[in-house]
C-alpha cells in the first residue's frame, strides 16, 4: 500500500486500473464523496473519466448524474466507475447507454500480474489478430476461450471479440505463449 494515508481503497483501485491499462493522468480532482482522474487512453487516442465513488453501500442514479454532467463540462464521452458498492439495476441500464465501465466490486486492489502464479495477458491488436487467425486457419470462436468477467481480462480492459496472447513462464520450455478469444 502507499504511504499516502488518507487514500482510500477506491483511489487505490484507480491507480491500479491506470497502471495496467497504461492510461496517462492528466489530472485529479476531488469532488463531494467522489475523485475524478482524467486520464489520457493513448491505444484510442481518447480522454476518459476514472470516477472513484468513496463509501457508498449501492450507487444509484444521483451519483451517476454528477458523472454525466461532469462528461459533459469536460466534453469526455467515455468513463469508468470504480467503487465498493454495488450498482442499481437503473445505473447498470443507464451505463451501457453513455458510454461508461462499471468495474465490479471485485476488481483488485494491487497488480494482480505481480503474483506468480499470474501470467502475462496482452491484447492483441487488430492487425496482430488478423496475423493469428490467418496463420493457424481458424476463426475466433475456434480458439480457446476466456470469459469477460476473469481478473486478468478485467484489469486489463479486454472486451468480448478481443483476442489475448497469454505469456507463462516455464521452467522446462523457457516460456509458453497461449492465446485465448475473450467472450461474454
């Protein structure tokens, strides 16, 4: 943990969301019970919202219309909600329609790539996924599969249709490389 005793577990989880994705911070800003992080998302050449709700139990529509009007000042058209409460089925619809992440509860508070037993997950780009199925002849839902709830695919922001080159260490073979199509 950092040495910042006032940070909370929710600015905690943010820094870490920003470390694995390989966001840029451009700013942070603190609001009534929330912190906002403007972030730079250099794969989409976009600017996005990381919005830390602090100590709410169930986050409802109130919260999230101080997200929308704070996108909408800032012009931002993509966020991503990170808290410890859990989310209204009203926010759930409401969030699929402007443009925003709900990270779940579970999302971890530390880089879960640091642990031992976790290997390396990348997504592939688009070129680089045309490249993979063309050499091996297959079609995405031919390859083995990885759900869009596990840690790993979460943390690093894959979607369903992505494809992830998964990169262990072995003992015997130096290193294996696997790649898994990432599904709903």
């Amino acid at each position: 943990m950092s040495t910042n005793k006032t940070e909370t577990i929710e600015e905690r989880k943010a820094e870490v969301l920003i470390k694995l994705r390989k966001y840029k911070l451009i700013e942070k800003q603190k609001y009534e019970g929330a912190y906002a992080y403007i972030i730079d998302i250099p794969q989409d050449k976009e600017r996005a919202i990381v919005w830390c709700i602090l100590g709410e139990a169930t986050v409802g529509i109130a919260a999230m219309n101080t997200l929308y009007k704070i996108m909408k000042e800032k012009e931002i058209d993509r966020a991503i909600v990170v808290t410890e409460g859990r989310y209204t089925h009203a926010v759930k619809l409401g969030a699929k329609k402007k443009n925003v992440e709900l990270l779940p509860k579970s999302f971890p508070v530390f880089d879960i790539f640091e642990h031992a037993l976790v290997p390396f997950h990348e997504i592939l780009s688009e070129k680089e996924k045309n490249q993979l199925l063309a050499q091996y002849k297959v079609q995405p839902y031919q390859m083995p599969q990885i759900k869009s709830g596990d840690p790993a695919v979460k943390a690093i922001g894959a979607q369903p249709g992505d494809v992830l080159k998964i990169t262990r260490r072995s003992t015997t073979a130096g290193e294996h490389v696997t790649y898994r199509y990432v599904v709903e």
